[in-house]
C-alpha cells in the first residue's frame, strides 16, 4: 500500500484510538462472550462502512488497485473491518503488555498489511 494510503488509514484511526482509549473497559465488557453479540456485530458494521469510505477515498487518490466489483470491495472492507476490530479487543486486552502507542501502531500494522494478505490468500488458495 503506499504512503498516502497508510496515513488516510493512520489518521482515521487516530479518532479510533481515542475512543478506545476512552472506553475501554466498557468497550472489552460489551464485546466479551457473556456480552450480547449484537454490539459486536455493529462494531463490525460501522467500521466496514469506514472501511469503504477509506477504500473509495485510497482508488481515487492513489494508484490502488481495488475491483470495481461490489462484491470484492464489500468482503474486502468486512475483512479489513474484522481483522482491526478483533486487533483493537486482543490489544486492550493486554493492556499490562502492551502501551497503548504499541497497540496504535499494531493496528495500524495489520490494518495497512491487509490488503497484502488478502492477495497472498487468494494467490496461495
């Protein structure tokens, strides 16, 4: 991905972080396995739709090459949403490990690193 991409991603995230930063300890009780799953799921949900915002924003401004196809731009985002989703919880989970600028930029990592697994996926399969 290249380096416009990664800071549209970064400063999006950067209101992510503070949020999490904010909440979470309700955030890591709303998202736990006793919790009801309909929290997660619209987690999950609203971030695919920024997940599609950024995408739209990354093939017009750069060299990104995303199918115009509906359907593979809408898993691709679902997947991004769910890798930098279940990041954020695993992170904040270990917060006694991890400072939270360690866990920003492990998110960030994995979510800018996405797009290069998805294709390594689908070359492997």
């Amino acid at each position: 991905m290249d380096s416009n991409s990664v800071k549209l991603i970064q400063n999006n995230l950067n209101n992510t972080f503070k949020f999490w930063n904010k909440n979470n300890d309700y955030l890591l009780v709303l998202v736990s396995k006793n919790s009801d799953k309909y929290f997660f799921d619209q987690l999950i949900s609203e971030t695919e739709l920024q997940n599609k915002k950024i995408l739209a924003k990354c093939k017009t401004k750069t060299k990104i090459k995303i199918t115009s196809d509906k359907l593979k731009v809408d898993a691709f985002a679902h997947q991004l949403a769910a890798a930098e989703i279940e990041s954020f919880i695993w992170c904040y989970k270990h917060l006694d490990y991890m400072s939270r600028n360690e866990i920003k930029e492990a998110v960030a990592e994995t979510i800018t690193n996405a797009p290069f697994n998805l294709i390594m996926q689908k070359n492997v399969a």
